[in-house]
C-alpha cells in the first residue's frame, strides 16, 4: 500500500505527465498514453485503500486530474480526426492524379 504522500506525490507526476503529452499533442507531436489507464486505474485502488480523511484531502488534485484527462483525451481527438481528414484529402488527391495519369496515357497511344 502506497502512503498518503507517495500517493500525492504520484498525482503530481502523472498531472504533469498528462499537461506535457497535452502540449505535445497540440504541437502535432506523437504522444504515447498507452499506459496511462494501467496508471490510473492502480492509482485509484491505492486511493480507495487511503482513510476518508486523506481521500478528501487528495479530492481537489483528483479532480484537476480529471479534467486535465478530459482535455488531454479532447486533444487527442481532434489531432486523429485532423489526421483523418488529411488522410482522405491525400486519398483523393492521389485517385485524382491516377485518373488524370491514366486517361493521358490512354489517349496518347
């Protein structure tokens, strides 16, 4: 069982974790956040082990926590779908050039 300030401690490190893979999410950089449900998930159980009176004393970091989460998850979001729509305007691209390839040398014979 983790102590009441290694717990805190480990609240602090995974939110600034989470702000930097937000700033780099938003720079277009790859941001690897494979393990931060296992983070999590272990974090909460040791929580749940803590008195009430500690687990109310961590409440406030928890919920900036959260919502640092949702935002990094919004970030995330919106790169994939931006990468999405490149995807398919390069996809359409590239049918247009094949296309316009293909009927060129069709009429050159």
């Amino acid at each position: 069982m983790m102590s009441f300030t290694e717990i805190e401690n480990s609240i602090e490190t995974l939110s600034q974790q989470v702000s930097n893979a937000s700033a780099a999410a938003r720079n277009g950089e790859i941001v690897n956040v494979t393990d931060l449900p296992k983070v999590v998930d272990f974090l909460c159980l040791e929580i749940n082990k803590l008195s009430k009176s500690d687990r109310s004393k961590v409440s406030t970091k928890l919920l900036s926590l959260v919502e640092e989460l949702d935002n990094l998850t919004i970030t995330i979001s919106s790169s994939l779908e931006k990468v999405k729509v490149e995807m398919q305007e390069t996809t359409t691209h590239n049918r247009a050039a094949r296309a316009y390839t293909s009927a060129n040398t069709t009429g050159k014979k």
